[in-house]
C-alpha cells in the first residue's frame, strides 16, 4: 500500500493509507486554522399521529430512530451519485489510461475525519486524494501560499479548504483558480452559477447534496415551497439560485422573523442555514414536510462525528464534491485538446498617403497578448509574459499537442535583392493578415528577430512596412525579450572562459592546476558530471581523482589550445568595423598572454545558429556542447564541453528557447524567434516556432516563414540545412519581386542604401523589367523547382511601379514556371491587399508537393559544395584554396563530413560578385576557407571576402532616431 505523507507544522509525520496505484506526495505546511464552511446535514421528516389525532408529529429527535427512512434516501442518493461518477471517471481513462483524478484538502490542524469520509469516498471512486495539514494558527499569506502551489500543478483538479469560516476570506478563495474551486464558493464561480452558466464553474456540494434529498422527500419539487432560514453566506445563494431552476418557490427568512411559524407552517420544506443553535417547535412543522438542518462541523466531539456519520449525508457532499473533482478533471483534458481559434481581428483604416510606419503601428492598439493566446488555443500556464504585448510560449505546448496534425507550411523567398530589400518580411506578413483576417483561415508568421546593427545602421527595422507589421514594431525592432543579448552574454562567457584557460595552463603546472579543477571540499575531492564526461571522452573511466595516473591528470588538465587556431571570437549587436581585429592579453596581470582575434555582430555567433535549428531544450544543450572553439596544438578539436562551460551556456539560453508571441496591424498571431543572417548563416527563423506554430494553426492552417535574402541564399539553407533538422517539408514557396530589383536585373544601375533612385526606377522601362523577368526571376523560379515545391511569384507594388510594368511581370512569371503571380497592395491596404495572393497560395497548397533534398547528405564535402555551386548559383566549377583544401580534410578526418553545407557568400549576386547582376555565367567559385559549426550541424565555405562584422555608413539610421522624454514615445524607427 503506497501513503501520502504530510507533514504538520510541528514536525509530526502522519501518514495516511492512499488508494493503490496513487503517487506519494510530501508537504511539509505551516498555517492558521481555516475550515470550510463543511456541513453536517441532519434531515427531519414529519408524519401524521398514528392514533388518528390531526395535530402532526415532527421528529425532533437526533438520534437514530427517526432516521431510519432518511437514511435509506442517503444511501440511495450516494449509491446513485457514486456510481454515475464512477462511470464518468472509467470512460475518461479508456481515453486517457494515465490520468489520474487528485483532490487536495487543505485544512486546519489535524482532523482525519472529513479525510476519512473523502478517502472511503473516494476509494469507490478510483479518485486520489492528498491532505495538506496547516497548523491552527495559520496567517492568510500562507494559505494563499499553498493555494498558489496547487494552482500550478497539473496533478491537482480540485481544493477542498477545511478552514475555518474566518480564514476563508475573500483573498483566498478568489486566489484558487476558478477551475479547480470544486466546491463551488469563488466569487466567479458563484457568479457563474447565479447567471445560470454552469458550463465552466461547480455547483456546491452541499447544496447538491440538500437539493438531492428534497428531490427525493418531494419528488417532483416543481411548485413546491421550500423556505430557507438564516444564513446569508454563499451556500445560501446557490441553494435557493439552484431551487429555484428547479421550479422551487424558495423563500427567505430570519430566526427573528415574526411570520416565521406561519412560514414553517406553509412551506413543503425547511432548511435550516448558518451555525446558530436555532430549532423551532415541531407543531410549527406541516405534515410530510422535510426539515433539513446544515451546521458546522469543525467541532469533533464523538456525537456529532456519529451523528453525521450515521446519517450518510456527509457522504453525499463527499460524493458530490468527487464528481466536481471528476468534472474538473476531465475539463482538463479536453483544454488539452486542440483548441479551434475564435480569433478577432483588428479593423484598418488606411490612410491615403501612406503614414509612417512608426505612426502606423502607434495608431493601432494591439490586442493583449493573454488574449491574443487564447483565442488561438493556447493555455494560460504556456504563456509568460513580457509586458502588456509580448510573451513567450513555452515548448510544453508540442508534447499538449503532439498528436495534432500539422497545418500547411509556406516559405517566403525572394528574387536576389537590391540593397534596399525587397519587402519579403512585409510580404510574409501582408499574407497572413489576408489569410486570417480575410479569408477566416488560421495562419501563423514566423518571423527573425532583427539585429540591433541594421536597426541603426542603414537597413532599419524589420518589423515589416506600411499596413502590413508587426505590432508594436518599437518593441519588435528594439531588445524584444532579449534574445540577443542571452546569445551576447552566452558567446562571450566562451571567449572569456578560452582565454582564462589558455593563462592558468601557461602559468602552472599540471598537480596545480588538477588541485584547482577538482577541489577537495571537506576532505572529499570529487569530479563534476562535466568533467566526468571530458574523462569518458578521453578514454579514461577512472571516476575517483586519486585514482588517475600523471599522464591521466595531465590529459586531464591541459586543453593545449593552440592560440593560433582559435575560431571562437566575440560578439556584440552593433555594426563597428573598428572591433573587426583586436588584440587581447596587453595588461600587466595577464602574463603576456597577447593574441590577435576579433568581434562579430551577435547574430553571426554559431549560439544564434544553434538556437535556430534546435527542437528541444535538450537538443539546445547537446548542440552547445559539441560547439568547436579551437584546435590543440596535437590537432585534437576542443569543445565547449571541454572548457565545462556548456551547462551554464544552457541556463543562460533557457528562456531564449521559447519563441516570442507578438501579433499584426490586424491582430493577426506571430512568433518571432532567432535572428541568423543569411550570407554568413543559414538565414531562417527557428524550426521551434516553425512546429510550435503548425500545431497551432490544425491541419487547414497555413504558417508562413520568410527566408533572407534571395532564393539562391535563404530558400536553399532553409531546404538543405533547416528542412532537413526539422523533419518538416514545405508545400508552397511565395517569390517575392519587386519591379525595381527587376530592373537592376535587366541592366539597370547600380542602386546605393540612401542614395536617391536613378531616374530608371522611377520612370516606365517595359524592357528592363522584362530582362530581369527572363533572368533573374526565371532562375530563382528554377531553384525552387530543384526541391520539387510549386512556386507562387509575389510582386510587391510600389508607388512607381506602372500598370504595364505589373501586368508584365505576372505574365512572364507564369511563362517562367511559376503556379501563379499575383500584385500585392499591403503595404498600402494591409491584408486586403495580398487577397489575391492569399488565395494563390491556399490553391497552390491544396496540390501535392514533391519535395527533394539537392544532395545527399553523404557526399564527399567537395562535392556537396559543387552542387550547390553549379545547380543554384550557375557556376563552371569551384576552385578551392590550399587552406580550404586542408581544412576538408581535416573534417573529414573528424567524421563533420557528413554535415550539410552552409555557404557564406554574398547576397547581391547569384555569383560570388556583387556587382554581377541578372544570371552571370562563365565563372569559376573560388572557396577561400571552410570552417565548421559542429553544434549548429553544418560546413560553411567562405566564398570571397565575407565580414562577419558590419561597419556603419557616413549616416547611420541612428540619426533620426529619438525619443520624446514626457510622452515616452520613439520616433525616427522605420
């Protein structure tokens, strides 16, 4: 027999026999007497005088002569309230075997009566039930203490408090969730049940219990008159609210009521409420009537524990508050269930001309994102909120709804950009405001987090554009939940933690700094978990620090990181060319430990990549592990699990897991998580808002992500690298094209970040828009078709853009391949511009995807850059340098050769030439480097010069950015 433990204040262990199969559960409480208002009932029937007399008898007695038939109508009413409970309960567990019922009573000193009665109860049942005892004298904050405890523990469907009327003030009930108030007494609860909604809230016990025997005493109550006397508590409310529902004429009174015995004397029934020691003479009583007293029960003298015993009507209450506990329970479950959406979207108003985007997003009111979450299905316990718009979303959701199936998922690409963008995020956002605000389909955006160097640099935001954003977009583009800043803080404690090994291994010898590492803490020296792992990796399974040998502790200690083969550099969110190369090691205290390295821009760090292609806490953990941070100087590659830093790695990542929950100009959901670029990393939102949000949308739904920059770049990583993490297979990809990156394509000039446009993109050029319609768009439309997904051409309109230039393109990108081409107005109209590509899309889903990998994994690594090079970017051949040479074979010494391919390459050219517009042909791709990001999962070939640290322009976006210090306000975002 397995027992629940729990232990009183005092310190005095109790332990209580719990039903076989139950867990064991531990309490350890201190508390104030509190007591529920638990009720003994005594029922008193009246009968005619057997001698033929008129005056009526009424039993006035207590004892058990006068309970005989009463009892009868208890035990029937239990047997029936048991039973049908019973069955509740067996045909929830042919659905859900593993879920098991659990009833916590929290109560004052150390009284098992009430606990006795619930566990016979409840042993009937197949229902668990846990005791927490409080010692009598209590305070509130600690019964709101233990209330807070099992209001966030999913085992617990129902509290019982067994305190006191005086402890159950208003604070306590009210802070018990409303679902798991199985006795009904909650100020919303009693609302619920007052306005007739019974649908979510409980019907008390007790009054369950009284109602239940007066349906038996006076079948049918209909018309009948029951009169209620003192007692202004909630009980009485919901009795007489329950009564009358029932049909019941139920009338109030007082004990000092003079019409009293006239009112005894008329009614069908009596029920006595509240604790005062008040009877009535039996005369008063009608024949046949009922009188049902309900008094206190905190008092445990033997004669009332027999009394309410023999009666049986403390057992009817139990049985009914095991039904709520039953009720409660399997309300529980079906939350858990796929939730279908009962989204409201926000209405527009665009303006003619189109305002600013920070006036834009400051005019509209986001919804808030509790609500937000449950009209989309999620539950109150996976949300965390930051502030009044933003949360994130816990990753319990997948394993709620690991059974459901996913929704459509659609990939926003583009053609190769001009410096400007071309408004994929705006695309990817205008979409699914016509998808659900529109068309009533469930949809879901996923967007990156945009890095704080473009936001102040030249780019700006990323937040979209126009009457297609996300909201609020000062949140979006600035710190958000701080992500980066847990990637900043992550990356850099691994620089720190290189450099401070790489000084105590110069600096002492190999017992110094063993006795360092492995500490004797009160005479005892043992190895943490993390180095125990660096041991077994070693080859050493020696687990006692006496035990090794000097070539074990040596092994052991020294990393013997070659300062010259370090690839771990640190990073920062701000473009400044000036942190490219430093030098570090110059003070005094550092013993001339000086070495060349350098900073990246955050987002370029392999945690961003990492935090991107995770689908697990556990899998986060594993990938920072396994992070290769430099070479030894044997040619052994050391890991971040070798420096023992890749557990606090993961507690600084904890929360930068969970995606972030942010809405549309039209309330429409989006997750914003993970921020990779896509010319130096693969490009893509993370694959766990990606899963997170195909549940959420059902099977009909549609999730929408954006990879960056051009097809040949964001779409071929998010196939190759992301699709194959993920498991997941796209069904459709929307090509967005802009008229004048068409242009550019088709022999224009040269476009420069914040110089005016030529004259070429202003004015009509049918010719131009053509040749980059027939080059570039043609080929970004094939690359698509190399992964066997049906291609939808965007073409995001502009102001300049003229009628023929429109119609053109969408003729020719259906000549070119494409299932459709629609114009989209949204950054004008919001979602009921891109209806038509909203519409183009859920076409383009509904037909069968044949999706394909470009290689096969298990290529030689040369050979998996080839292809890449040859079938997507159009090249001759590659031309690797000696270094790229060497570093393949050193990975493919390592066993890395069978990772995906990342190129880092520019973003402006299908070849390694930006200024190479259109399709350039004829060329050779020259592989300067190759290096690897072992946790991330991939190789990635340096193709030409690629800085992985922006610089800022002569005039930086940072110059229009301000804020107004009495309103608060941001302006100059865009």
């Amino acid at each position: 027999m397995k027992l629940s433990i729990i232990r009183s204040a005092c310190g005095s262990l109790r332990l209580h026999p719990a039903r076989p199969g139950s867990r064991v559960s531990g309490f350890s409480r201190r508390c104030q007497p509190v007591c529920p208002a638990n009720s003994r009932l005594i029922l008193r029937s009246a009968s005619a005088a057997s001698s033929g007399g008129t005056n009526p008898k009424v039993s006035v007695h207590y004892g058990k002569q006068s309970r005989k038939n009463d009892g009868v109508e208890c035990d029937t009413s239990l047997s029936e309230v048991v039973q049908s409970t019973k069955e509740a309960m067996l045909a929830m567990q042919r659905r859900h075997s593993t879920v098991q019922p659990l009833l916590a009573i929290i109560q004052a000193g150390e009284d098992d009566h009430l606990l006795e009665i619930s566990k016979k109860i409840a042993g009937r049942i197949g229902l668990n039930i846990t005791q927490i005892c409080l010692t009598k004298e209590c305070s509130e904050d600690e019964i709101v203490e233990e209330v807070l405890k099992l209001n966030e523990n999913p085992r617990v469907h129902g509290v019982h408090f067994r305190l006191p009327p005086a402890s159950l003030t208003s604070r306590v009930l009210n802070t018990l969730k409303p679902e798991k108030d199985v006795d009904g007494i909650s100020d919303l609860n009693m609302g619920r049940l007052v306005r007739g909604d019974l649908s979510k809230g409980f019907v008390p016990p007790r009054a369950s219990a009284v109602l239940d025997l007066l349906e038996k005493h006076e079948a049918p109550l209909e018309g009948k008159t029951v009169l209620l006397i003192g007692g202004e508590g909630p009980f009485g409310v919901a009795l007489q609210c329950l009564m009358e529902r029932s049909g019941v004429i139920a009338l109030k009174s007082h004990w000092s009521s003079k019409s009293l015995q006239s009112q005894v004397m008329q009614a069908d029934a009596v029920v006595l409420l509240g604790a005062e020691n008040m009877d009535f003479p039996p005369s008063w009583v009608r024949p046949g009537a009922a009188v049902i007293r309900c008094e206190p029960t905190l008092k445990t003298d033997e004669h009332a524990i027999e009394m309410s015993s023999k009666s049986g009507l403390e057992y009817l209450v139990a049985a009914y508050r095991t039904q709520n506990v039953v009720r409660s329970c399997s309300r529980w479950l079906q939350k858990q269930q796929y939730q279908p959406w009962h989204l409201h979207s926000l209405k527009l108003q665009p303006l003619t001309p189109v305002p600013s985007d920070i006036e834009i997003s400051r005019a509209q009111t986001p919804k808030p994102v509790d609500q937000l979450a449950e009209e989309i299905g999620l539950l109150p316990e996976e949300l965390e909120a930051y502030g009044r718009s933003k949360a994130k979303v816990r990753l319990s959701l997948l394993d709620r709804l690991h059974k459901q199936p996913d929704g459509k998922y659609v990939l926003v690409a583009g053609i190769t950009p001009t410096p400007l963008g071309e408004g994929k995020s705006t695309v990817t956002i205008g979409l699914v405001q016509a998808l659900t605000a529109h068309l009533k389909l469930n949809s879901f955006a996923c967007l990156r987090q945009p890095s704080q160097g473009p936001t102040f640099g030249v780019k700006g935001g990323a937040a979209g554009g126009g009457y297609a954003q996300v909201i609020p977009m000062e949140e979006f583009n600035l710190h958000l939940t701080g992500d980066i800043h847990a990637i900043t803080a992550a990356n850099n404690l691994v620089a720190a933690a290189i450099d401070a090994r790489m000084l105590h291994e110069a600096t002492q010898s190999d017992k110094a700094l063993f006795n360092r590492l492995v500490p004797s803490v009160k005479g005892v020296r043992r190895f943490s978990p993390i180095q125990i792992s660096r041991l077994h990796r070693l080859g050493i399974n020696e687990q006692d620090p006496a035990s090794l040998t000097p070539q074990d502790v040596s092994t052991f200690v020294r990393l013997d990181l070659d300062p010259s083969k370090i690839t771990w550099q640190r990073v920062v969110d701000t473009n400044d060319r000036f942190l490219r190369k430093i030098t570090v090691g110059q003070a005094s205290t550092e013993k001339g430990q000086m070495r060349e390295t350098g900073f990246d821009i955050a987002v370029a760090s392999e945690i961003m990549a990492i935090l991107a292609l995770a689908d697990s806490l556990e899998d986060m953990r594993t990938r920072l592990a396994r992070m290769v941070v430099g070479t030894s100087r044997s040619g052994r590659p050391v890991t971040a699990e070798d420096l023992g830093v890749s557990g606090a790695l993961t507690v600084l990542m904890k929360d930068a897991i969970k995606p972030t929950l942010m809405q549309t100009l039209e309330g429409t959901p989006v997750f914003v998580h993970a921020g990779p670029f896509a010319n130096i990393a693969h490009g893509n939102s993370s694959v766990l808002a990606d899963k997170l949000a195909l549940k959420l949308v059902g099977r009909d739904g549609f999730v929408v992500t954006e990879a960056g920059f051009g097809a040949d770049i964001g779409m071929e990583k998010f196939f190759n690298i992301k699709c194959r993490t993920s498991g997941l297979r796209p069904d459709v990809v929307v090509l967005v094209a802009t008229v004048r990156a068409l242009k550019m394509h088709g022999g224009g000039p040269n476009v420069s970040a914040g110089a005016p446009l030529p004259r070429e993109y202003i004015d009509e050029d049918l010719s131009l828009v053509e040749g980059g319609c027939r080059s570039n768009l043609r080929k970004q439309i094939q690359i698509a078709h190399l992964f066997g997904v049906p291609v939808v051409v965007a073409l995001n309109v502009f102001t300049t853009d003229t009628q023929a230039e429109i119609e053109l393109v969408c003729h020719i990108a259906k000549e070119c391949g494409a299932s459709d081409a629609v114009p989209c107005h949204h950054w004008a109209q919001g979602g009921r511009g891109s209806l038509d590509l909203a519409q183009a899309v859920n076409e383009a889903a509904s037909r069968p995807s044949n999706f394909q990998f470009l290689y096969n994994i298990e290529m030689p690594i040369v050979e998996k850059i080839r292809t890449i090079a040859k079938k997507v970017y159009g090249a001759d051949d590659i031309e690797l340098s000696p270094e790229a040479t060497a570093k393949i074979d050193y990975y493919n010494q390592q066993g890395y050769d069978s990772l995906p391919i990342c190129m880092a390459k520019t973003h402006l050219s299908l070849s390694h030439m930006p200024d190479k517009k259109g399709v350039p042909t004829g060329f050779v791709l020259p592989i300067r480097d190759v290096r690897a990001s072992i946790g991330a999962g991939f190789i990635f070939p340096l193709v030409g010069t690629m800085s992985t640290m922006p610089g800022l322009p002569t005039r930086p976006c940072f110059y229009d950015i301000d804020l107004d210090p009495v309103t608060e306000e941001i302006t100059g975002l865009f």
